[in-house]
C-alpha cells in the first residue's frame, strides 16, 4: 500500500501529460520536464489534458507506484499554476487536490511555527542547597 506522509516532497506537473505514457514515460518526463530524480522519494502527480484524471508516479527503494484517479463526473478544476514546470504541494494539499478541492485554500495549521523568546517559559532557580537526610519526613 502506498502511504503519503507529510515528510514526503509532492510535485505536481503543471501542464498536462499524456496518459498513455506508462512508469518509464512518466519517470523520463520527471528527468526531462520537470528536472526533478523519479527515484528521489518524493510524489509525482500528472493530469491528463481533459482534467478528468489524475496519475500519481512514486518511488518506494524497491520499485515504483504508479496510481490512478479517474472521476466518474466533473474534472480537477484547481489545479496549481505557475510559470515553473511543476508546484509543490504539502502532503495534506495533495489530498485535498485527490479530493476536487482547491489546495490553495486550505486553512491548516502551518507546518513550522517559531517560538518567540518571550512566549517561552523560564525554568524555576535551581535550590542554593539541596535538602539534606535530616529534611525529609
């Protein structure tokens, strides 16, 4: 079973693919195209030119996923774009494009929030001495 986590990099192809490629068409349009190593990990995520189907193409150290979304009506109407040849996603944006959603309008938590000096609490003084045998109970 292929598992997307949040650590994983998700890139998707902004321009349309032709669905009749297979792994090593896609894995080459990953080192042509997109410039990026199919065998780098990360999740690649194709739409055919009608924007009713989504391929999914991963590499897991033993072999390559290669998984398909067909909708049975509608089509991916947010699909990201940009002047580069792919937009990366955050893994839960990425369920939220598998589900026919706009990833850009998720209000999710930010992944990393830094910590202000002043928010963070000071640990108590440390006792001058500590409590000798005759102290206790």
């Amino acid at each position: 079973m292929i598992q997307i986590t949040p650590h994983m990099r998700v890139l998707v192809a902004v321009d349309a693919t032709d669905f009749r490629r297979g792994i090593d068409g896609l894995a080459q349009q990953c080192r042509d195209v997109l410039r990026e190593n199919p065998l780098s990990g990360a999740v690649f995520v194709f739409r055919n030119r009608a924007g009713t189907a989504v391929k999914l193409l991963v590499y897991d150290g033993q072999g390559f996923w290669l998984c398909l979304k067909r909708l049975s009506s509608g089509r991916f109407r947010h699909w990201p774009m940009g002047t580069t040849p792919h937009s990366e996603l955050a893994a839960h944006e990425l369920q939220v494009l598998l589900f026919g959603g706009d990833p850009a309008r998720t209000l999710a938590a930010p992944l990393w929030r830094p910590i202000r000096a002043s928010s963070v609490p000071q640990p108590a003084p440390a006792l001058s001495s500590p409590r000798s045998r005759s102290d206790s109970w």
